[in-house]
C-alpha cells in the first residue's frame, strides 16, 4: 500500500511523525482529495441504486421463500455496506513505530488498530531496499522515440529480514531515496 499511502520522510513533517525518548512513529499521509470526489460520485450511485431496487427487493422479501428472503437481505446488506467499504478507503493508516531492537507496523481502520505486527531487530543488516517490476518493459524493449513516458519504471521495496526464510514487506515507493530516507529516520531508534 505504499504507493497510495506514503510515509514522511522527514522528522519536520510533524503531523505524520511523533517522537519521544524511546520510540518514533510514522504515520501514512491518506488518499489526494480528488479522491474525495470519486467516493461522493460512487456512494451517490449506491444510494440511487438503493433507492431504486428497496421496494421491490422488500416485496420479494416478503412474499418469496427462504431463499429469496435471503437473497433479499443479501442484496440489501451488499449494497448498504458498499459506502463503509469505499470510507474504509479514506479512514486506512498505516503506522510504522521504532522503539530499541523492534518494529511494529500497524494497520488502522476508522482509527482503530486492526492488525498489529512486531519485530525484533538484531541487526540493522535486516533491511534492504530492492527494486521490483513486476511486468515486461515493453516501451523500453522497443526503444522507439516519443515512448520513454511510457515505459514502466516499477517500484522499490523495503524489506525487514525476519529469519532465512521469510521477509517481511516495511514500505513500498516508487523512488528508492524515500526508502531510503524512511530508513535513516528508523535506524536511530532501532539501534539505540
């Protein structure tokens, strides 16, 4: 997610990174207003679509079998549901907190943490930041004039080694000197 949601990449964005003795924590920026729009035009379609399918659906409810009762409800709750999974959108943060030899990367909805992982950092050799792409470079392949906007440059990721085996995602970014940057803001902390 870190292409649609960045991290600060430096300590005098304070609305996004709070620091104390012991600990940094980074906060992901949201969606670009224009997004906003989006979301107003998409839940307005919804609430059309609701609007024109609640009676008819109500009448099937309560005149079908228990199969279409529940067809009925299952309709009803997709589509009343459709605005809080498109808000969800909005309201998602993603935190990175620092504190000495660990990491914690948490997820947030509606500002309640949802999904917590912590790590223990023995090493800051654990991190590494790898460029990915991951589908052929046509524009590039092909070289001719007037495509190098096209080609596909891919991304950069930041991986924490956990163990031989398993790497664990940090951040995603389409340039690698934000990674870096998010790195040298950590590795005070981590290796206090």
């Amino acid at each position: 997610m870190g292409l649609l949601y960045p991290f600060p990449v430096s300590k005098e964005e304070s609305d996004f990174v709070s620091e104390d003795a012991n600990s940094i924590t980074l906060k992901s920026y949201g969606l670009p207003y224009i997004f906003w729009g989006y979301a107003v035009c998409v839940i307005a379609v919804v609430a059309l679509m609701f609007v024109g399918i609640k009676g008819p659906v109500l009448k099937l409810v309560s005149l079908g079998d228990e199969t279409d009762s529940t067809l009925g409800y299952a309709l009803l709750s997709i589509i009343g549901s459709a605005p809080v999974v498109i808000l969800s959108f909005f309201f998602y943060e993603k935190r990175i907190i620092a504190k000495k030899n660990q990491l914690i990367l948490q997820h947030r909805l509606f500002w309640l943490p949802v999904f917590t992982e912590k790590f223990e950092i023995k090493s800051l050799d654990q991190f590494s930041i790898e460029a990915h792409i991951d589908s052929p470079n046509v524009a590039r392949l092909k070289a001719q004039e007037g495509t190098q906007g096209f080609q596909n440059k891919g991304y950069f990721i930041l991986w924490l080694k956990e163990t031989d085996k398993k790497r664990i995602i940090v951040d995603r970014h389409s340039r690698k000197v934000d990674l870096e940057k998010l790195l040298e803001l950590l590795k005070p902390v981590i290796s206090a």
